[in-house]
C-alpha cells in the first residue's frame, strides 16, 4: 500500500461539494493540499479547515477556461509546494436543457469548463509529472459520459469527451509511471444535484461526496504497479 503522507495534490474545484471533501479526506492521510476555484471565500474556509487537520495547505484562484490564469496560478502552486504529486481535475459545471431550448452559450460553457478546463490544467501540471516519472491524474466524469439521456446533450457530451480525453492521456504517460484514473460516478448529494433536482441528499440512502473522496484515497494507495483505469461509484439504494 502506498504511503500518502507528505504528498502533493492539486484540486480544482477544491471550494465545495466533491472537491473539498477530497482535499478533507487527502489532509487526513497528511498529504498538503492545494485547491482551487473561482470563489476566493470558500477556497479560504476550506484551506482553514485543512490547516487544522495539521498539513499544508493553499490555494489561488482561477478560471479553469483561462490557460493564463492556469498557468500562472500552478505556478504560484509550485512555487510553494515545490511539486505536484496528485492532480484531480474535478471542478466542472452542470446544466440540462433540451437540445432546442438550450441556448448556444451555455452549451458552449459546459463544454468549455468541462472539457478545455481539464484540458488546461493538465496541460500546465503534466510536464512536472513527466519530469518526475511519476504522478497520478484523476479525472471526474459521469454515468453522463457513458449514457446519454433527454436533456443532457451538453453535459453529457462533455462528460463523454473528458472520457476520451483521459482514456487516451493514460495509454500516452502511463510509461513515465504517472496514472490517469477516470471516475465516473452517478449522482452524489452536492450543490449541483441539489440544485438540479437529481437528489435529495439525504446521507442514508444517497452518495455523499466523502464517499466519493474514500475511493479516490484507496486509488493512490494501490501499489505503484496498479492503476485503476476507471471506476463508476453509484448509490446502492437511492430510491
Ligand atoms: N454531484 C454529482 O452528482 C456529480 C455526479 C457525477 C459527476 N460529478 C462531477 O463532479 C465534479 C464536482 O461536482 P460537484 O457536485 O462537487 O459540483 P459543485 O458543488 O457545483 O462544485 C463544482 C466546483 O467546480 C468549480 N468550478 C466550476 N466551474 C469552474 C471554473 N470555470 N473554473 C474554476 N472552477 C470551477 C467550482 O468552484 P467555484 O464555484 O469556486 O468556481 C466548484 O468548486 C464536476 O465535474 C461534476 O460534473 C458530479
């Protein structure tokens, strides 16, 4: 079992709903923890609550669209941790329409975040992960990006290109020993489906992100020679 104390990891998105209760469950393994988002005063209270479980912790605020604003805030990243072990790439938006009603921007939107956000910040974080033949890259996708369904034209249509995107990225660096994981998982009580209506959240019966994050935590401890190459986390019995 690896040994994750000391470790690296960047989390966009880091602020609320999945994001932050994986930066919770990564500082309690004693890994330092770095997240990001667009929201200065939840990436604030969460890097406090991370301080308190005794590990480092920062943040900087960027849009996940703008390759600048990438770039120049994983530098800031590096510049104080040094390096980057872990890179999950969870920060993503959620909007359903049908096909017509949809208007063209927010289509465009998903899309943008979704996948040119991943795409931008694994741009910035992977030649330090190949320069260190090593790393790990989880990437969030859904049982969207698997089954289409009336409604989710664009949400799924991103979700199925950051599949391709990270299937393809791990057949391409797995020989530098860094592992790209997708993760596929249906839904789970946050803000967005909270807000979208997909869920009630109640803690007995729905996916809580925490057990979310549990799956990610047992992932990196797999021995260096496994890689998980996907998972899709679902609700036992949610009805
Ligand atoms: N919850 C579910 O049921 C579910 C199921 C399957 C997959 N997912 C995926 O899991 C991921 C996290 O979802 P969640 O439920 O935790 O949603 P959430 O509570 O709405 O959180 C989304 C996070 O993404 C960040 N974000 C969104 N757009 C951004 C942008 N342009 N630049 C930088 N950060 C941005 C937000 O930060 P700021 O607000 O600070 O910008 C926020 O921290 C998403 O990729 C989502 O598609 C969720």
């Amino acid at each position: 079992m690896e040994n994750l104390i000391g470790k690296k990891a960047l989390i966009t998105g880091g602020g609320k709903g999945l994001g932050k209760a994986t930066a919770i469950a990564f500082a309690q393994e004693g890994m330092d923890v770095a997240i990001t988002g667009r929201n200065e005063k939840n990436l604030q209270e969460v890097v406090a609550e991370l301080t308190a479980l005794g590990v480092h912790a920062t943040y900087e605020v960027f849009d996940i669209t703008d390759l600048q604003g990438v770039t120049q805030g994983i530098e800031n990243i590096l510049s104080t941790f040094g390096t980057i072990d872990v890179l999950v790439n969870n920060a993503g938006i959620a909007s359903f329409g049908t096909f017509l009603d949809m208007d063209p921007a927010t289509w465009l939107s998903i899309l943008n975040t979704n996948v040119i956000g991943t795409y931008n910040v694994t741009k910035v974080v992977l030649p330090h992960l190949v320069a260190k033949n090593q790393g790990d890259i989880i990437n969030v996708s859904s049982t969207a990006g698997l089954n289409g369904a009336a409604t989710t034209s664009a949400y799924s249509a991103s979700k199925f290109a950051v599949i391709g995107l990270s299937d393809s990225l791990m057949r391409e660096v797995r020989k530098y020993n860094i592992r790209v994981c997708t993760l596929m998982p249906s839904t789970i009580a946050s803000d967005m489906s909270i807000e979208l209506g997909l869920t009630d959240g109640n803690e007995d019966t729905v996916l809580q992100p925490a057990d979310f994050a549990e799956l990610i935590v047992a992932n990196l401890k797999l021995p260096r020679r496994a890689l998980l190459k996907t998972a899709s986390l679902w609700s036992t019995n949610p009805s």
